[in-house]
C-alpha cells in the first residue's frame, strides 16, 4: 500500500509527539491528529501546548498548518487515511472484573467501532497505546464483524518506549521499533508499510518486526523489568538505612557489573524521577501483567510481579512515615512545602506521581502542604489530589493546600521541605536563604537524592535521605550560599 495520509486517534501523550516526529521525518506524509476533546485539540493549535517535552513546541511549529494539523473531526481523518494509528487511553479498570489490575480498554474498542463504521476502503490500524496481549486481536474481530464490501483492515502492533521527558529525542533516535503483525502476505505488506514510515530515520537494525502476540506482551515485559530493577534498589535502600551502608554507593558498585549496568539503579521515594517509574506507564503495565498471569492461571508467576509493585507502595509510605516521625509524631497543622509534583522531571505528567501519596499521606495526618512545580497547572494538581482514590474529603484537601508560584514561597515559615521530583532548579536554590525562613528546627527531606546532603547539614537543616543516615561533620565548614 502506497502511504500518503496518516490519522492518529488520540491527542495524547503518546499520538501527540509521535505523530509530529514522522511529519516532521517524513515531509511527504499529511499527518491529522484527532481528538473528541476540543481543548485538547485547540491546546495543539496554540503556542500552549498541552504537554511540555523538551523540543516538541519547535517540532510541531515546524510542522503545523504544513503536513501535520490537529482536529477534532474525528470521522473525515479517518475516512482520508490509509494508516491510522490508536493512541488512545488505556486505564486501568476501576470497577468490575479485574478492578485496580486489568486495562480498561473502552477507548480502544470505541476506535474500532469508529474505524469500522465510517471506513470505505482497506486500512492498516496500528494499536500503539498500551495494551493487554491479544488486543489486537479484539480489535481484529470488531472490524471484521462489521466489514464492508471491498474493504479490508490489517491490525499491527507497534508498541511506543517513551521516556516523559525525552520523548522527542527517544522517537528521533529509538533503541529499537517493534513492528508486530500476522504472518500472512497482506499481513507482511502491512508490516512493510509502517516499516518504511520509519526507515526515513531510523536504521534499519533497529526495525524489529515479529507476531502480534510477541510485540504485544514486549512492551508489557520491558516495562516490568525497568520496574523490577527500581523496586530491587529501593529494597535495597532501606537495607542500607539500618546497616549503615549508602545506597548511592551500593548502586555504583552494582552498575559497575557489565551483567547488570547502571541504568535505572537511582533510589528514591517510589516509582519516578530518574528511574522513571511513574506516569501512567510502569505501575499499569505491572497491573496489567499480574492480572495477566492470573488469567493464564499462573498465581506464583503473578505474586512476583506483584511485589513489584507492593516494594514501590511501601517505599511511599516509608518516606511520609519518616517525615511524620521527624516531626516529632506530629505534623498537624504543620505547614510543609513540597518541591515539585510531576512524577520526574522535565515534564508535568502527574500521574501516579510519588507526591500525590506522600502528600494524600500527610494530609490524613492534618498537615498543610504548600506546593510547588514549575510545569504543573493548579487545576491538574488539585485535580488529582481530590480523586476519590486519594481523599473522601475534597474540600479538606482545598484547605489543606496552597499552590505556589515559587520554592522561597512555599518554604516560607514553614517545618519541613520535601523535595519529590527533581527538577534541576531545586538544586541551585539558595538553601541558606531557605533555612533563615523556615521555623527552626528546620527539616529538609530528599526523596529524589539529588541535594548536597552535608552543606545542608552545615547550614543547619536536619536532613534526612533515602538509602542512608546522615550525621553532622565535626568539622567546620564555611556555609555555603547555593548548592550550585
């Protein structure tokens, strides 16, 4: 099949930056991004952009009003394309079976159903949202089941690896592309066609193809062995807590093994920062895998991958709870500013962000929290910390918190900072200035270890780490002015 117009369904996280990379990679594609949210789409129209990645606003510049546009008319961009990728939602269920595990696939199976009733003439559908094995299969059998005359689909799985935060530069130079499809002739054509979109600029090594079923269940593998790495150092962190040992140092001398290398060894308070387990990727594919091998009747094989994630929950409350213990057992009415909401930084994703626990644990024991984040709208923040997930009580929570606009404001007169995300600017900020406005004793809390712990110390703060105990130095030292 001869490519000359593209439709991605979904504004998202995912269809968003994808789609503006190959605009820009493949200058002879007509690339619509559609969306039924018309802030969504409105937002891509503007010089505000509805997700911040480092580079994306000049891409999509670039590219916008030229072969790529955004629309919410969902309907024509289907009808004109030959290759629709799915970059829909994929959350995990809230209710019914498999509630907290499964994904929720609505959104998938309403693009079918579209796809399948406005299409008059064959389409490649590429499922590139996060998916449970054998989706594409579902999505297989709800075209066919309503199939027109001369008109054929083929489904390909071709699994996104975004890192928030670097999904420009992880699209532009990927470390691989999975291209899944079936093994028939039209099948293998259909693989062709998405293959020679990426050839424009990725090398052909780099372009594995293989069955559905295999690209499927690789990304949800991928995802569980990055999560399993940040669980294990995180296990190892509280060790290190108790022995003495330093967990940064404990990392190095791990990574160090050509076996197992560096990547992905950083403790910190849970899934997030510069592991990279947060947003809505490495927690739901974890789900999504243990509530797999339930189905497959496999139980020990899914209390493994469980404890995956029980090591990340406990590592957030272990934080919150030391905080609270610090504090003298008590933080009611305690004012403490949180640096930073995003579940790492460059980017102002929140989902399952690591402050959205260590902050729902705090408010249940009555502290008021003062938040900062430089990418993260109030809306979006309040927004999750009212979900019913996280509080009963949202009118509570709007008591509790005060949004921001800088870090010298939300630590003003305030007990404690604790720092959640680690973005660069917190580690230039002027901590002696910090100190002289807190009340005293003044507590600073690293959960993303990304602070230089014993100019802290020589400032005055109680400083208190993840991975390792800290004691004040005997020795003088001059105050430092920044930590620059």
């Amino acid at each position: 099949m001869t490519l000359k117009k593209i439709c991605c369904v979904g504004a998202g996280y995912v269809g968003g930056p994808t789609c503006t990379v190959i605009a820009s990679k493949c200058p002879q594609l007509t690339v619509t991004v559609v969306d039924l949210s018309e802030t969504r789409i409105a937002q891509w129209n503007s010089e505000n952009l509805p997700i911040f990645e480092p580079g994306l606003y000049d891409l999509v510049k670039e590219c916008r009003g030229r072969n790529l546009f955004f629309s919410t008319n969902v309907k024509e961009a289907i009808v004109e394309a030959d290759l629709i990728f799915i970059c829909v939602n994929t959350p995990t269920k809230h209710f019914g079976k498999g509630k907290g595990r499964a994904a929720d696939l609505k959104y998938i199976e309403s693009a079918a159903r579209m796809i399948a009733e406005v299409s008059q003439n064959s389409k490649i559908v590429v499922e590139k949202s996060t998916v449970p094995v054998k989706a594409a299969e579902s999505i297989t059998n709800i075209m066919r089941a309503n199939i027109k005359p001369g008109v054929q689909y083929q489904v390909l799985s071709n699994p996104e690896f975004l890192a928030e935060g670097t999904a420009v530069n992880d699209l532009i130079y990927p470390d691989r592309v999975l291209i899944g499809g079936d093994p028939s002739p039209l099948g293998q054509e259909a693989i062709q066609s998405l293959r020679w979109i990426y050839e424009h600029w990725v090398p052909q090594d780099k372009i594995i193809t293989m069955n559905t079923w295999s690209s499927e269940l690789s990304k949800l593998a991928a995802n569980a062995f990055l999560a399993q790495r940040i669980s294990s150092i995180n296990a190892m962190s509280a060790i290190c807590e108790m022995t003495g040992a330093d967990v940064s140092e404990v990392a190095n001398a791990v990574g160090r093994d050509t076996r197992i290398g560096n990547k992905f060894l950083k403790a910190s308070v849970g899934f997030g920062g510069f592991s990279g387990f947060g947003g809505s990727c490495f927690q739901k594919d974890v789900l999504n895998l243990v509530y797999l091998c339930e189905c497959l009747n496999l139980p020990e094989v899914a209390e493994y991958w469980q404890q995956v994630i029980n090591i990340n929950d406990y590592q957030r409350r272990r934080f919150a709870n030391k905080i609270i213990e610090s504090l003298f057992n008590t933080v009611t009415n305690k004012k403490i500013a949180i640096f930073g909401f995003a579940f790492k930084k460059d980017t102002g994703d929140t989902r399952e962000s690591a402050a959205i626990y260590v902050s729902k644990y705090l408010m249940e024991e009555g502290a008021c929290l003062r938040i900062y984040d430089p990418k993260v709208e109030e809306a979006q923040l309040m927004s999750e910390l009212t979900q019913p997930s996280i509080t009963d009580d949202p009118d509570k929570v709007k008591e509790l918190v005060t949004i921001c606009k800088d870090p010298y404001q939300a630590a003003q007169n305030a007990h404690a900072v604790v720092i959640c995300t680690e973005w660069d600017e917190f580690i230039a900020l002027d901590y002696q200035g910090i100190y002289k406005s807190m009340l005293k004793p003044a507590f600073l809390f690293d959960g993303r270890l990304i602070l230089k712990h014993q100019e802290l110390l020589d400032i005055g703060f109680h400083v208190v780490t993840i991975g390792k105990k800290l004691q004040r130095s005997n020795v003088h030292r001059p105050i430092a002015t920044s930590l620059q």
